[in-house]
C-alpha cells in the first residue's frame, strides 16, 4: 500500500468526522440578504475550483421568492474566510487567468468542448448516487440511460450526442449532489466556510464535496482500491477542471466588478443559489 496515498485519504475521513458536526449547525438568524437576480445567477462559478460543479444555467432558476425571505448565513469565521477569499482571488487573477488565455489561444475550441463534455459524463455517476438518495429516480435512469450511450457511442463522452434528445421522463433541469442529497435529507447548512482554491462553501456542502468525492469513478480508480496511482489521476482531475475555467472567470469578475463589497457579494450571492436549487421548481 502506498502510504504517501493514504496519509492524506486518512487526514480527509478526519476531517469529515469533523465536518458533520458543523453540518448539523443551525443559521443563525441576521439581517435579510439583499442580493439581485443578475448577482445570484452567477455565483456558482465563483468557486476558484469548482469549475465543473453544476453545468446548469443559472437562468433556470428564480431568486425573488428567496431575495425577500432568506436570512444571512452565519458566518463567526468572517476574518478566515476573508483570508482565504483574498488568497482565491490572487490565485485565479494573477495566476489562472492568465494561464488559461493562453490555453484558449493555443487550445481550439472544439477540443475544449470536448473535453468539458468528457468531463460532465465522467461525473454522471455522482450524479446518478445523488439523484437515487433524493428520490429522483427518474432523472437517475435518465443519467445511467446517457452515460451509457456517451460513454460507448460518443467516444467516452467526447461528443455529447444525447444532449438534443429530450427525455419523456420529466426532470427539473438540476444537477445533483450530496450536499443537495444532505439538505434533502433536513441536515441544517451550517455556517458558511471559504476554502482555498475551492472557493465558497457551508459546512453541509463541504461535507457533500467528501462525499462526492467518495462516488467519483477517480476515487474508485485510484490506488489501493483501483489498479491506476493517484498521482495521474489527480493531474487529471486539475485538467479537467482547469479546461472549464471560463465560465469561472467570466462570471466571477461580472459578481464582483462593481460589488462595493466583493466577499460579501460572494458569499450572499452563493448562499441564495445553492438554497434555491434544494428546491424543485415545482415547489416553488
């Protein structure tokens, strides 16, 4: 067994017995959020690194009912978060950004598309799990259905050739993932957290960033428990996610541009879009 691979596996669970704890804690109660739809919309690809966390539109999703009713998450670690939010914005400003114009310049289109597109159906098992523990089993045959025809018909998932076939089954356009599964479930979001590199987040989503992990195809690949060292495959995941940094960029400099305030436009806008997508539009 590798021992540099399972060190840090073993520090992760660890962190995760802790995080649970801070899952089960309550919003605390505070002013009302004042944050607009264009704001809102755009927050998830904010996250210096999860590029690839939903590739829904935001568009697709109403704000007002929660822009007038919403409290402001707790956030006692104001002064770390600051730190680390600043940190993230250095990194993507100064270092990603300009990496990822010479990518686009050097990098056709086409191939980017690509490989975004394998990269969305590489995921399709997480999203399959999650959809199954919320009870949408319907849109869980769907993925399985368009991970089998992407997988073998489109090369991988290279060309996503299910994508302008609509499913007979209804769906609500949501991806899916386990810090949805857990506020599905009734675990309180907690207090609101910023990562480094990973951006913003809450405890219940950090705890669902583990458990996601935990169904990717890269864990189940990776040494001890796959045949393929851990090494490549995490190169590989950086290069997954780095290949969709546009949107991150794009959306992250229009949130806080003109924000008087970045980190708290930052923060309030993410916290009203993901409490808007535990919620089915038909609930609503």
């Amino acid at each position: 067994m590798n021992i540099a691979f399972v060190t840090p596996r073993y520090l992760l669970f660890s962190a995760l017995a802790l995080l649970l704890v801070l899952g089960g804690c309550s919003t605390k109660q505070k002013d009302q959020l004042v944050v607009s739809p264009t704001e809102a919309t755009q927050v998830e690809s904010s996250s210096t690194a999860e590029a690839a966390v939903s590739s829904a539109s935001f568009e697709d999703y109403e704000f007002e009912d929660y822009a007038d009713s919403e409290p402001a998450i707790s956030d006692p670690l104001e002064g770390w978060n600051r730190m680390w939010f600043g940190f993230n914005d250095f990194v993507l400003m100064r270092v990603v950004k300009p990496v990822y114009t010479g990518y686009t310049y050097v990098t056709p289109e086409p191939i980017r598309n690509g490989i975004s597109n394998a990269y969305h159906n590489i995921k399709a098992p997480i999203r399959m799990i999650n959809c199954l523990l919320q009870g949408r089993f319907g849109e869980a045959w769907i993925e399985l259905g368009k991970f089998i025809v992407n997988t073998t018909a489109g090369f991988g998932g290279v060309f996503d050739i299910t994508k302008e076939k609509k499913p007979k089954i209804p769906v609500d356009g949501r991806d899916a993932d386990f810090g949805q599964t857990l506020a599905s479930w009734g675990v309180g979001e907690g207090i609101y957290l910023v990562w480094p590199f990973f951006g913003p987040s809450t405890a219940r989503d950090t705890v669902g960033l583990v458990g996601d992990a935990a169904a990717s195809p890269f864990f189940w690949a990776c040494d001890p428990i796959g045949p393929v060292d851990w090494e490549p495959l995490l190169a590989a995941n950086i290069g997954f996610r780095f290949n969709d940094f546009g949107e991150v960029i794009k959306s992250y400099e229009a949130i806080t541009k003109s924000a008087i305030e970045p980190y708290v436009a930052v923060r309030d806008a993410y916290v009203k879009y993901r409490r808007a997508i535990y919620t089915p539009k038909h609930m609503k």
